[in-house]
C-alpha cells in the first residue's frame, strides 16, 4: 500500500557557503568545514521530519578542477562531519554556465529530480542557499526560499535589493533559520 509512503517535507539545501565555508570551488575532502551551526540545524530538520536534500552547482567538474569520484570522497567526508544530520540526497550540476544545462541552479533541473525520487510533499518544502541562485531555483521550483547571510549570503542581499522588488528574507545562519522555520 502507498500509505506507507508517507510524503515528507523537503528541506532543499545549497552547500558551499550553506553548510561549509566557501574558499572558492572546493576539490577535496581536506576542505570541508562546516560552518557554526550547521550540523544541529540539520538535526533538527530531521526530528521534525524532513527529507535534507542538498542541490549544489559544482562547475569545478566542468572546469576540470576536479573527478565526480572526487565530489563522492568530499560528500564521504561531509557525511562523516554531519554525523546524524548527514543529507539524504545530494544532487549536484558537474556543468559551466555555457552548457546551458537544466540543472544547474536557478535552473530547477536537480529539484525536479529530487521531487521524482524521493517522497516529497512539495507544499511544505523549502529552499535555503547563499546566493540569488539558490532563491530563484527554489523560486521557479514553486516553494518558499530563503537566504542565509553566511558565505555570499551579504552580498546576495545587497544584490536582490537591487534585483527584485519584494525583500527577501534572509537569516544570519542555517541555526536561526532554523529557529524561525520550526520554531525556538
Ligand atoms: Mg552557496
Ligand atoms: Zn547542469
């Protein structure tokens, strides 16, 4: 019966800047570090019940700056640095801009895939990152999203004001983000 497969909210989560510090494209596991905060936000999210699927855009492959076997040893190492909070999924696009790819974000390509695969109740799922890009993928993928003021999060800021013209919501980490989502 598929009333076992219960539909799940998704916290759909960028990650250089998000969850670990930014140094530019990461290419290998030595250079994971998670930001303050990270691990138990994400632990709460599970408890209360979400998928935590990460979408990243990892042109470094693109670049040639480094392997897919590569990007798996660095997930290894972020699985191993988030312990119980380690994501569910992680999707990434391995392309340049000029492929013009459809999964590489805003574009909503890697979403799309993530809602096909996993049980998502789409409706209360969520979009979190430090750039306009992580927002407008979550944007055009139809759900809430957010920004976080850690890795490009400041500058992205500045930017959507001059962008758009609604404000757009923006927390100081993935911790009061946390605290705002599911509540203190
Ligand atoms: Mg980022
Ligand atoms: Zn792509």
């Amino acid at each position: 019966m598929d009333q076992n497969k219960k539909k799940r909210p998704a916290l759909f989560l960028d990650r250089d800047g998000t969850v670990n510090y930014d140094p530019g494209y990461i290419s290998s596991p030595k250079k994971i570090q998670l930001l303050y905060g990270a691990r138990e936000a994400l632990i709460r999210f599970r408890a209360a019940g979400y998928l935590i699927i990460v979408i990243s855009n990892q042109s470094g492959i693109g670049r040639g700056y480094f392997s897919d076997r590569e990007l798996t040893l660095i997930h290894q190492r972020m699985d191993e640095k988030l312990g119980p909070a380690k994501p569910d999924a992680y999707y990434y696009c391995p392309h340049i801009p000029d492929d013009r790819c459809s999964c590489r974000k805003p574009e909503t390509g890697n979403l799309e895939r993530a809602y096909q695969e996993w049980p998502i109740d789409k409706n209360r799922s969520v979009m979190i990152g430090d750039s306009l890009s992580d927002l407008e993928a979550g944007r055009n993928f139809g759900i809430a999203s957010f920004l976080v003021l850690t890795g490009y999060g400041h500058k992205s800021l500045q930017r959507s004001r001059e962008k758009y013209p609604q404000q757009v919501q923006a927390f100081d980490n993935l911790a009061r983000f946390a605290d705002y989502f599911l509540g203190k």
